[in-house]
C-alpha cells in the first residue's frame, strides 16, 4: 500500500539505535523539518532491504513520512551516500559523531534549521575529504556556544567594548577583555595572543567557505583547554562522544 503522506526530504543520519528484536529508531536531521526520530521497521532483519541507506554516516534524499509529533517514518533511501573516509578512520568517526552529538544537544527536535543543517554538512564533508578535523570541532564548539545559552565576546573587549591590541579570555566577564582590564580578573585564562586570534577567526568563520586553515599542535592544545574549560563551566554539556574523543586524543600522545 502507497503512503500517500510520503515526502521526499533531505537528512544527514546523526543517530541511531536498536529497538526490540528487529527493529530501528533512528535520528535524522533534515533540511525540511530539523531532527527526526524515525522507526524503521524489520531494520535488523538479515535482507532488510534499506540497509545500506541507514548505515552510520549516511546522507542524501529519502521517502518518507514527517510527523509533527511522535515517530516518523522512511520508505525509502533515493540518492543515498556516505562518507566513507570518516566511517573507515576510527578517529574521524570519533570527530564526526561528537560534531552530530553537538548538534544533537543544541537544537531542539522537529525545528527546521538549514542553516545549521548546511554547516554539519560541508564540516562533514570538509573531514571527509582531509580536512583537519580538530580545527572543525574547534569551529563548531565555538560557533554553537550562543545555541547553549552562553554567548561570549570574542570580538571586542566585553567591559569597554573597545578594540585592544592585547586580549585575556575572562569567564568572569564572559568573553574576551583588553589588557586595562585585566586587573580586574585574578582569574583570566591567561592565553596568548595566537590562542585569541584562532578564538576570535573561529567564532566568525563562515564554515561553508573555508579553503585553508593551518594551526600549530602547541595552538591547537591551548584551543583545545579553554573551549574545554568553557563548556565544562558555562555549558555543562557531558557527551560520552566527547568523552571517547579525549582517550582517542590521548592514545595519539601517547603513540607519539
């Protein structure tokens, strides 16, 4: 029988789990309705035969039916790929499932957001295609903190909101502070002056335009401590992504 509510729509797979003996829920998010819990039906069964259009890190043009509330549903995958570099390296897996648990966690469900689902997909595809991916998450945490309730200035001193030639980031104060502030936080991060610049590019980059970026391993650790210590004090976020993105972080310091 046709399913005559079927629609075509577009959807980046960011999540899926089984259910009961056979059976799938699986999470997309779309550019026409934003995320979506769907229920696919038979998914475990040996000759299911949308299997390979539900894999991890899939993406493209499906049949099916949006609910407003409750569990949508596919019948059908069109033009389906994958990004199949992330799914056969373990540690851009890792990347890529904490960019999709990001967004998970900042956007509510069934609201569409095509802006967001656009930059998910060209930093998807950007790390696909041998882009680094620790500058990609670094953009990403940076640009969806406002999503989360926290918005810092990395644009002007957040006190005078004057431009300086010197900035400390201030938890504080929320944001960045020029150096005739500094006084006035015992507790600034005391970053410098290279960390704030890739804070401030980042937090302004247009993500869907980038060529090149290229950050020192020193930089990129000193990123990687105060967008950490943002998130674990303002944000409050704790994903066992990110969690398994930190081991596999340390298993390269470690092999190194």
């Amino acid at each position: 029988m046709v399913n005559t509510k079927s629609k075509p729509f577009h959807g980046i797979l960011i999540y899926r789990k089984n259910y009961r003996e056979n059976d799938m829920l699986v999470k997309f998010f779309t550019a026409e309705a934003g995320k979506k819990m769907f229920f696919v039906r038979g998914a475990n069964r040996p000759k299911f035969k949308m299997i390979s259009d539900i894999l991890p890190f899939s993406y493209g043009t499906y049949e099916g039916e949006l609910r407003g509330n409750g569990l949508s549903y596919i019948d059908s995958g069109g033009s389906v790929k994958h990004f199949d570099q992330i799914s056969e390296d373990i540690y851009l897996n890792g990347y890529a499932t904490y960019l999709m648990g990001l967004i998970d966690a900042a956007l509510p469900d069934n609201v569409p957001n095509k802006i967001w689902f656009d930059k998910l997909f060209y930093a998807l595809n950007l790390i696909n295609n041998g882009f680094d991916a620790e500058i990609i998450t670094n953009i990403f945490e940076i640009q969806l903190l406002p999503l989360f309730g926290v918005a810092p200035d990395f644009k002007n001193c957040t006190v005078c909101h004057e431009e300086h030639q010197i900035y400390d980031y201030s938890e504080k104060f929320g944001g960045l502070i020029g150096e005739q502030e500094f006084a006035h936080d015992s507790h600034r991060m005391h970053l410098d002056q290279r960390t704030i610049y890739y804070l401030r590019l980042f937090s302004a980059v247009d993500i869907t335009k980038i060529n090149n970026i290229k950050v020192n391993r020193v930089t990129k650790q000193k990123l990687r401590q105060v967008i950490d210590k943002i998130y674990d004090n303002s944000v409050g976020l704790n994903l066992k992504s990110k969690k398994f993105l930190d081991q596999m972080n340390s298993w390269k310091i470690n092999l190194n």
